[in-house]
C-alpha cells in the first residue's frame, strides 16, 4: 500500500473505527471533524497543488497545520473558538495514528501537539425584556402551524433550551404524569431534566395535538 494509500485508510478507520466504534461520538463531533479534514484538503491542496489523493501523513505537520490554522483566521474570518476545534480535531487524529498505527510519527505529532490553543472570552449574553417576550408569544396566529409556533416559543421560554436541545425534544420527552417536566439533550450528548409550568396549557396541548398527527 503506497503513502497516499494508506494515509486515506487511516482517515476511514479514524472515522469509522475509532470515532464511532470506540469513543461513540455524536454526530454533531462527526460533523465537524469531517469538515475540519475536508477544509484542510482544500487548503493544501490550493497552497501547494496537490489533490487530496496524493496527500500523506507526512503533510499534517506542524508547518502545514499551523499555516492551515492562520489561514481560517485570516482568510476565512473564523472565530478563535472555530480555530481551536480544527485544531483539536487534527490532533485527536494524529494521537490516534501514533497510539494505534503508526508509532514511529510521535516527533511529527509532537510538533502539531505543541501548537497551542487560543485563550478566547466568551461574548456576554443579552436578554429579551418581559414584553418582549409576551410580544413574541402574541405573535402567533391561531392556525395549527401558529399554535405550534406558540408551543415552541413558550418551551424555549420556559426551560431555556439551546435550539439545538428544542430540535432534538420529542413528544415523547414530556412527562406529565407526578409533576410537569422533560427531557433534553445537549451538546456532547448531555442529557438534564428541565421542570415545566403547571400552567404551560398550550404546551400540553400542543403535545396531545402533536401525538395526533398532521392529518
């Protein structure tokens, strides 16, 4: 098996192997690692001509990397955040190729593994005033489609969910049985219990409707 060869092996088993069979990450990490890998490709194959297929492990240094991370900062605009999780992403694989395939690539990961992360603050977080927030649950019409838009505004509203954690609650999650409550998961596949109000009427009957279906 040539270098290319087996370098794009790795990368299959890194994914398949490694990040779905042994670690049991969520998709979303898929997700990003994915792209991280395909943003890299791209950007050494515009800086120095080479197509993906004729990359090896030897192109993930810690030259390459370094100039691939200036590269999302300074040409793609991406946030401090956004360079960290590429980052983290190249040198979870590079680990994995030392520890599991290719012990001999320890100096070359340790040159990626000494690149470090960046410090970055987190953006202080507004809020939406009482009418506000009673202006955007007047909002909906009576429709099915509004009273499901009431539904869903009054949710976030109540448990202060991430819109990833509303996407993914189902009917399902909602227990009404000894007290109002449901069930969401997080990033990283965090699950927390949120209590509900025991006057969230449209919620409850959101979610009786909802278990009806569309028609």
């Amino acid at each position: 098996m040539n270098a290319s060869n087996r370098f794009a092996s790795l990368i299959q088993t890194f994914f398949s192997e490694y990040l779905v069979g042994q670690r049991d990450v969520s998709p979303r990490t898929i997700s990003a690692y994915r792209d991280t890998f395909r943003l890299f490709f791209g950007f050494l194959s515009t800086t120095f001509g080479k197509t993906p297929e004729k990359l090896t492990l030897d192109d993930v240094n810690g030259a390459n990397v370094a100039a691939f991370l200036q590269h999302l900062e300074g040409k793609r605009g991406n946030c401090v955040r956004t360079r960290n999780c590429r980052l983290a992403a190249l040198r979870s694989f590079l680990r994995y190729v030392v520890a599991m395939r290719e012990p001999d690539l320890l100096a070359q990961t340790q040159q990626v593994l000494a690149i470090p992360l960046k410090r970055h603050t987190r953006p202080l977080l507004g809020f939406l005033t009482l009418t506000e927030i009673n202006n955007i649950l007047r909002s909906t019409s009576g429709s099915r489609a509004g009273r499901r838009d009431h539904a869903m505004f009054l949710f976030l509203y109540n448990t202060g969910a991430r819109v990833s954690e509303a996407i993914n609650a189902r009917v399902k999650d909602v227990q009404s049985r000894e007290y109002h409550s449901v069930e969401l998961r997080g990033k990283g596949r965090k699950q927390r219990v949120v209590p509900l109000w025991k006057d969230g009427i449209p919620l409850r009957k959101w979610t009786s409707e909802a278990q009806r279906g569309w028609g």
